[in-house]
C-alpha cells in the first residue's frame, strides 16, 4: 500500500493536470467529499492535496467554504508574467552555464512530445507541455529555490492562459522552444534572454476576456478521468 504522501503526490498530480489542461475550469468547487471520494482519501489527505495546490497558484481556499479552482484577475495576471519574465532570464542564464548532451537531450525530447501532442490535434496536452517546458527550464538551472518559485509562477501563468487566452496553434510556442535550445547549445546569452523575452511576450498577449457563457463542469465525471490516469 501507498504511503499517505504518495497517494497526496498521486491526487495533487492528477488535480494539477485537470486545472491546467482546462478540464476543470476557473471558479469550479471543489468539494473535499468528492474529491476523497474519487481518490480514496480521508479529508485530511484531501486538505493536504488543496494545500499544495494553492501554494502552486492554481487553487483558493477560505476558512470554513469550499476550495475552488482559481481565479486570478487581468491584473494579477500583468504582475504574474512581469516577475516570471525575470527569473525565466535566470533560470537561461544558469541552464547556459551548465549546458551539457543530457541537458540538450532532456529539452529535445520534451518538444517531441510537444510536436507529438501537436500532431494528434491534442490542445489540452499541448496546453500543459508547453508550460512544462519551462519548467523543465527550471530543474536544470541546478537552483532550487528558482525552479520552486518558477514552479508556482508557470502553474499560475497556465491557468491565466486558460481563463483568458484566445484560440491559437501550439505549433508557434514548439518553433520558439526549438529557438531556444539552439541559442542555449551556441551560448549565446543575448539571443537566448531575447528569445525567451518575445516568446512570454507573445504568449501574455494571447490573454483577453472572453464573455461566453460556458456550462458547469460534471465534477464527479472529471475525477474520475484523472485518478483513473495516474
């Protein structure tokens, strides 16, 4: 049997793939019956699991009420961006400094499954690869504490883009991944901060406000989806 940390990973992972690959919607409850139902989790599991998530940016939580899936404004969302576009310049700058094949070889074969979930016509998955990537940014820059808050930010950042993106091809954010490594495998530091800076640019202008109504989502029927997943 799973320790009771792991079965918290296991939920927290499944939870964390809904919320950013736009399954579960801002706004939407998130009950802890149901959840601890669906994972087979007591609620003082089911808190934990609520707690990481809101520590990634991607839950809120109130004394006594119903955790929901957040729901950041436009301008929390200018402010969000604005301090990853800074540490994501760390984070290149301290990838370029340890550039090795593995590195290379890591980031290469991420934006195969980037190209992969393009070809299958899968925009949820490529929704979360593409944030994945940089990420994996993150955990190879060696820097601990720069890969947690980057962690927090790209989750926070996914879900600003699910709230507020309009419609566009995820085979733009693949071509400037690919940019990407080529400037870090040349170590050319001011191509690479270039590049990354227009491509989060790019990316935060994709953010509007969209009025359409959307229906409610079948909590229960999701769940099931993602724990049966892990």
């Amino acid at each position: 049997m799973s320790s009771n940390s792991d079965r918290v990973e296991a939920a927290t992972l499944a939870l964390r793939r809904a919320i950013i690959e736009q399954a579960l919607k801002a706004g939407t409850k998130l009950p802890e019956d149901e959840i601890g139902r669906h994972f087979s989790m007591s609620r003082t599991l089911v808190r934990a699991v609520l707690a990481k998530l809101q520590t990634q940016g991607l839950v809120d939580t109130y004394h006594k009420r119903t955790a929901t899936v957040a729901q950041p404004s436009l301008e929390e969302a200018r402010d969000v961006f604005a301090v990853r576009r800074s540490l994501e310049r760390e984070a290149m700058r301290s990838v370029m400094k340890r550039w090795s094949p593995e590195i290379e070889k890591a980031l290469k074969n991420h934006v195969k499954e980037e190209e992969a979930a393009h070809a299958k016509g899968d925009a949820r998955l490529s929704t979360r690869l593409a944030g994945e990537f940089h990420l994996k940014l993150a955990t190879l820059s060696g820097n601990t504490l720069l890969e947690r808050y980057l962690f927090e930010l790209v989750s926070r950042c996914s879900l600003i883009l699910a709230m507020y993106s309009r419609p566009h091809s995820s085979e733009c954010a693949i071509s400037e991944h690919s940019a990407l490594i080529a400037a870090l495998k040349a170590q050319d530091a001011a191509a690479a901060e270039r590049l990354m800076d227009e491509h989060l640019v790019s990316v935060e202008t994709r953010a509007l406000i969209t009025e359409e109504a959307e229906t409610a989502p079948d909590l229960g029927s999701i769940l099931s989806r993602y724990s049966s997943a892990r």
